[in-house]
C-alpha cells in the first residue's frame, strides 16, 4: 500500500473532526459569555453587560457588619460636618460670637475701674479679689439673655430658615431622611451653644488674668481653693451653661418646625424666654417656677460653694433633659408628619 493511499482516508477524517471541535468550542465559549453576560446585568430600564476592564474598575463591596455601618454613618457625619461649616461662616453668626467674647471684656475694666475706690463690696469686691470670678460674673450678666438670643438665631433658623429658602425639599431628597436632618439641625445648634458658652468664658478668663490678679480663689462659702481647682471649677459652670443652652436649642428647633419664617420661630423663642423671666418676677407664681427654664440656667453658682452642690447640678441637668426630649419629640411629631412644599 502506498503512503498516497494510506494518508488519503485519514487525512480527510482528520480535517472533518476539527473544524466540528472547534465549532463545538466556540459554541460552548459564546453560551458561556451570555450566561455571564446575562449574570452581570445591572437593574435598570436598560440591561448594561459589563466588561473586564469596567469590572476591575469596579470598588470591592463591603462585607462585614463595619463596613456597612460606616457606609450608614458616614452620610451624617458629612451633612454635620456641612451644616456646621455652614454655621460658623455666616457672618451674622460670627458677629454675634464677638458681640458676646466683647462683653466680658466690657464688664472687667468696668470692674476694674469701680473697684479703684474704697468701699466697694459684693462681686466687685469678688472680682477684684480674683482673676477667675470674672467669669462666673460674666456668665451671670449675660446667660439669662445676651446667650439665648444667639442661640435662639441659630436654633429657629434650624428648619424654617431651609423651607424659606426653598432648600429643604432638595434637603430631603438628597435622600438626608428627616429624622436625621432634624438630628443634624439640633446638634448643629448645640455646638453653637457651646461656642458660645466657650467664648464667653475664655474671653473673661483671659480679661480677668490681665486686669486682676490671678491666685487662690474664695467661695461664696468663705473657703479658699487653689487656682486650678478654680479651673476646674469654671470648666464645669461652662458645661453647665452649655447644656442649659443646648436645652433652650431644642425649643428653638421645635419651633422652627411649625413655621416657614425664620424671624418668626426666633422672636417665638425669645418670647418664650422674657415670659418666663417676667413670670419668675412675681411672687405670687413662686410654685411654677422651678419648672421654668430659665429659672435653672443660674445654678452654675453651685461650683462656688464648698464643697460642690452637686443637688443643684443635678436637678438643672434633669430639667435640661427633660425639655430636651418634650422639644425634641415635639418637633419630630411634627416635622415626620410636615407636608414639604417649599
């Protein structure tokens, strides 16, 4: 048999049997691609496939409970940190903190020059006496009104300030979700409070270490600390005030919620304040007015005394959570259940 013959029947059953396999591979390839093709598809009106270059591109998907928290949390954290930015360059604001970090001033060469003649007594005598008693006598001139009109501007502005503007509509369809947006709104107006406890107290600290003389402080009670005791003493009078303030934010807030007009959640807020003052004012009303708000914001005077009056404190803060949460879930009430038209 000649090699002509022997090659001719395999040669062609060769040639038959490839062009079949590769077919047959080709179409497992192309089932394979559109079964992956088809796997891929993002949701939407219009199927897009995805590419290896595109899929690479693509982040990695968290996994873990950590990750999925810090993906929830991260939203809000970033909306604070907006509305706080926001806050503390509008002009308005930072006029207000100056006109407030001017006042101690005021107050301690005012001091200082009346405490140059004989005869002087009471705080002057305090003050003289002692560089840190500025503070708490600035804390006592200004907490009861100068304080909550800056911090009435900031908390009734919270809400309807934004629904004046035409900007809390697109607020909430960031999505911000109102519960957080309020949340956002309340905490963005309790640091302003505490700013401007902070700017009051460091102002008349540094007043008082530069106009009097600086050493062992005398309590109301007659005893006397050391100068860091005395420190430590004027750090929790601010975290007192503060919370006191924080406190009247929440009613700013709430406020603010049933109103599209800034001015009118503010002068609501304010009233609110002179009212209760006028009512602490009279005798006769003596019962209610440990309930008043304003009737707490005074008990920071318990740092002064020996030892502390922790009883004080702690009924102030009581009072100051308690109008924390009847506010707050009033102007919850109301601004989950609020039709947004503006």
């Amino acid at each position: 048999m000649s090699m002509a013959e022997t090659a001719g029947p395999l040669g062609p059953a060769t040639s038959a049997s490839v062009p079949s396999a590769s077919a047959s591979s080709v179409s497992a390839a192309s089932v394979s691609a559109s079964e992956t093709q088809t796997a891929r598809r993002t949701p939407g009106l219009v199927p897009v496939t995805e590419t290896m270059r595109t899929t690479e591109r693509r982040p990695p998907e968290p996994s873990g409970a950590a990750p999925v928290l810090a993906g929830r949390t991260w939203p809000f954290w970033r909306l604070l940190g907006s509305e706080l930015g926001l806050t503390f360059r509008r002009p308005r604001n930072l006029v207000m903190l100056a006109v407030l970090g001017v006042v101690p001033v005021v107050i301690g060469v005012a001091l200082r020059i009346v405490s140059s003649e004989e005869g002087m007594g009471g705080i002057i005598a305090d003050v003289a006496g002692n560089s840190l008693m500025l503070t708490f006598a600035s804390f006592s001139f200004l907490v009861l009104l100068l304080m909550p009109v800056a911090v009435s501007v900031v908390a009734g502005d919270s809400i309807a300030g934004e629904a004046g503007a035409g900007t809390l509509r697109y607020l909430l369809a960031a999505p911000a979700g109102r519960t957080r947006l309020l949340l956002v709104k309340y905490l963005n107006a309790v640091v302003f409070a505490y700013a401007v406890t902070a700017v009051v107290a460091l102002t008349a600290l540094l007043t008082g270490l530069i106009l009097f003389p600086a050493g062992p402080v005398t309590l109301l009670s007659g005893t006397t600390i050391s100068l860091t005791d005395g420190l430590l003493r004027i750090l929790i009078a601010v975290g007192y005030v503060g919370a006191g303030m924080a406190a009247l934010a929440a009613i700013g807030v709430a406020l603010s919620t049933f109103t599209e007009v800034s001015i009118g959640a503010i002068a609501a807020t304010l009233v609110l304040v002179i009212v209760c003052q006028v009512l602490r004012a009279i005798p006769e009303l003596n019962s209610i007015t440990p309930y008043l708000l304003p009737t707490r914001f005074t008990n920071f005077d318990a740092v002064l005394r020996s030892p502390i009056d922790m009883g004080a404190l702690r009924d102030g803060l009581v009072a100051f959570g308690a109008y924390i949460v009847l506010f707050g879930s009033i102007a919850w009430a109301r601004f989950s259940g609020k039709d947004i038209t503006s």
